[in-house]
C-alpha cells in the first residue's frame, strides 16, 4: 500500500484517539466521538488510519535521552534516586498503544469495540502488507490479560436458557450450520450438553462455545448425533465427543481461548458424569479438498510434502488400472495421466452414491487425509491444518483407525473434506494433567 497524506476524516479519528489518551479517566462521551469518527471510514479509509496510527504515537530518542543519562550518571544502583529514575523511565517507555486503549474496558462497548478494531487491524495487514505488529501485539496483550484474569464465566446453556443465547448459538454455529431453533433445541437435549465462555464485560454474546454428546463409545459420524431422531441407550455415557467448537468474536483470534474453555468443560463434565472415561472430538478436516488434495492432483505448484509422485505411495498399479475403468465407464473417455483421472473420481458430486468406487477410494483417501494431519507443516512447524493444529497442540492425539470416511454428507462436509471426519482423543495422560495444566491457565482458581 502506498503511502497516502491522511485525510480530513483520518486525521480527526487520530485526534479523537489522541485526547483519549492524554485523559487519566477518559469520558465516555469522548469515547463516543472516537467510536464515530472511526466507524464512518470505510476499509480503504481504515487501512491508511491504521498506517498513520503506526507512527503516531512513536516515542522519539530525545524524550529518553535525559533520563538515561542521569541513570547512566548515578553511581549507586540501589539508592533512592536510582529507583525514582528506574520507575520514571518505565512509564515513559510504556507502550503508547496498551495506555490510550486499556480504558475502553471500563467504557460502555469499550471491549466490544476494540475486538472488531482488532479484525480491521488484521484485515489491513493482510490485504495492504503493513507493517503494525506492534499495534496487534498491544493489543493482544491486552485481551490476555482480560480474558485470563477471573473475568471468564462458563455457563452451560440448556433448552431453559433465554431465547436470546439459544438464538445467538444457533446463527454462530460455522461448523455444523442450523436451519431452524428447533434443530437447535435436538441439540440441547438430554444426553447432548453445550457450553459458553462468557466474559463479564460482553454479558449477552459468548466468546467461545461448544457442543458435546454424550454417547457410548466412540462417534464416527456426525449424523449419528445431530440426527433428527435418536433412540436413547438407557445406558450411561462413557464417552463425551466434542463436535463443534465455535469462537464468536474474530478478534480474539490466536489466544487459545477455546483450549481454556475445554479445560473448563472437562472439570465440568467429570464433576457430573464421573462415569465418562473417553474425551474425544469428531472434527471436520477443512481445507482438505479444495486447498491441498485437488491442487496436487492438478499438478498445480504447493510446499506439501505430498506430491502427485507420492500418489503411488497409496495406489497400487492393480488399484489405479480399476479406477481408470471406473473413470472410462462414467465419462465413455480413457484418461492416460493417472492424477487426472483420479481428480474426476473424487470431484463428481455424487461419489458418495457410486458404491462401486467409493469402495476403491476410500482407503487411500483416508491414508492420505492421515499424511496430511500428521505429515504436513506449515512455516512455524505445525499442523497445516489448523483444526489439527488445535487439537494436537492440546495434548489429543490421532490415529489412522480415527478417520472416518462419508462421516458428513452434507454439502458442506463434501466441499471441505469428501465427507471425512476425525476423532482427536484427548488421553487418560492429558486427564491427569488438566488439574496442573487448569492451575497454570486458570491461576485464579486455586
């Protein structure tokens, strides 16, 4: 992005900001007439604003250069006169932006405001490269700090629960979409559990939510939990499956508040059902398909450690030679290059249908969704796939017998993944962490 003079409207949102901060408790009128300044920039408007906020508050090397040289010239480190300068450095290199936006807490729609900051703050440097890590830093040390700090409140939503946060769990569920409150409510019932993290300061709107079934064993398809019609088992739970997890609020995005909230939901869980010995989930593999599969079958370029070389790794001459031929009966045409013909196997929109070839594919579909959640890396050395990435990162584990093929037949599960899903089993090991683990995360449960 180029830089650009700010305009009129810029620079009054950056005045607006700028009286915010030199105010030791400020208003909330002046909070007020920041908020709508800010919000009456459109994106392209936000981008330069955030570009000027970058190097509007600097601190420059003359406003530190006196107080460095009188600590450089005292001789005693520990006297009086030493600690009075130590401190009076500290606060004038405290950073600009932790003091103009840690006020807006205790400002009515202060903390709402700042998470959609955050997702514009993200946008612009997504989509114009800038440069404001040190903006988003602050700030998410400030979220940390908020949201880690005794201001979180689980609360177990049930078919009693308001209208309202029955309403809002069914328009934010992303993963496992509703079309109606009453799917919702199938989803609240005896043997089905959901959970919210609330902070103080957002009372009406969950940070993060999840939905857990309470089956024997393990579920290997979503559609035997959010089914319709399910005959109860008379038998108590042994197992609780975690099948979606959802974070309400964007710009808490990367703080890990959706392993704070299984910690939370376990140590609930186990207080209740003592009986459960299994904590699992049955997760989508997103990206899957369209982002690595396909690609690769399509010979486009990608940094996967899977290539169409390796697809001979996970189909045998014998295997490839028949779905060729089920390939030439469905479309009357031979295709000679073999990632090719696999590619018109797998994206036809009903071979969920086609028995016959759904029988030579799912095995090496399914080792190859395995060498992608274990094998493949992104830059920082983890999962690629940050649903993996998430899970394993909490102590879960996989396994090849854990993917489940045709697992979600919705459309939306055969866009991302051909329908596969995963178990993440979290062990009896990481059970018998959580206690410290809850200490170290939670420290102001005792």
């Amino acid at each position: 992005m180029e830089t650009s003079r700010p305009t009129k409207r810029i620079r009054e949102a950056l005045q607006s900001l700028q009286e915010l901060r030199t105010q030791t408790e400020p208003h909330p009128d002046n909070f007020e007439k920041f908020q709508k300044r800010y919000t009456a920039l459109d994106p392209e408007d936000r981008a330069s604003f955030f570009e000027a906020l970058g190097t509007a508050f600097l601190l420059a090397k003359k406003d530190l250069l006196p107080d460095l040289q009188r600590l450089v010239a005292d001789p005693d480190d520990r006297s009086e006169s030493w600690q009075r300068g130590v401190i009076a450095l500290r606060r004038k290199i405290a950073s600009p932006y932790r003091q103009v936006f840690a006020p807006f807490l205790n400002l009515p729609g202060g903390l709402k405001f700042l998470l959609d900051f955050r997702i514009d703050l993200l946008a612009a440097q997504r989509q114009h490269s800038l440069h404001l890590a040190a903006i988003d830093e602050d700030l998410t040390d400030l979220f940390n700090t908020w949201f880690q700090q005794g201001l979180l409140v689980l609360q177990g939503i049930s078919q009693e629960s308001p209208y309202h946060q029955i309403r809002f769990l069914k328009d934010h569920d992303l993963v496992h979409p509703m079309a109606s409150l009453e799917e919702m409510g199938r989803r609240l019932g005896a043997d089905r559990r959901c959970f919210a993290l609330y902070h103080q300061a957002l009372p009406r709107e969950p940070v993060v939510f999840i939905e857990v079934a309470l089956t024997r064993g393990l579920a290997r398809s979503i559609h035997e939990i959010i089914q319709e019609e399910r005959s109860p088992s008379g038998r108590a739970p042994d197992t609780a499956i975690f099948y979606s997890i959802n974070n309400t609020q964007n710009g808490l995005a990367g703080l890990g508040l959706g392993k704070v909230l299984i910690f939370q939901v376990v140590e609930a869980l186990r207080k209740d059902h003592p009986g459960i010995k299994t904590y699992a989930t049955l997760s989508p593999i997103p990206g899957f398909r369209d982002r690595y599969l396909e690609p690769v079958l399509r010979g486009e370029k990608g940094d996967f450690a899977f290539t169409r070389q390796r697809l001979e790794d996970f189909f045998p001459e014998k295997l490839r030679s028949r779905i060729r031929e089920e390939v030439r009966k469905l479309t009357g045409r031979e295709t000679e290059d073999w990632p090719q013909a696999l590619l018109g196997a797998v994206s036809r929109p009903n071979l969920l249908e086609d028995k016959d070839l759904v029988k030579l594919i799912r095995e090496p579909l399914t080792a190859i969704a395995y060498f992608y959640l274990t094998r493949e890396k992104n830059r920082r050395g983890r999962p690629l796939n940050p649903v993996a990435g998430f899970h394993l990162g909490n102590g879960a584990t996989v396994s090849l017998k854990h993917i489940h093929f045709g697992a979600n037949r919705s459309p939306k599960g055969w866009a991302e993944s051909y329908g596969l899903m995963v178990n993440y089993i979290y062990s009896q090991t990481w059970l018998q962490q959580i206690g410290r683990t809850m200490k170290r995360v939670l420290p102001w449960r005792g």
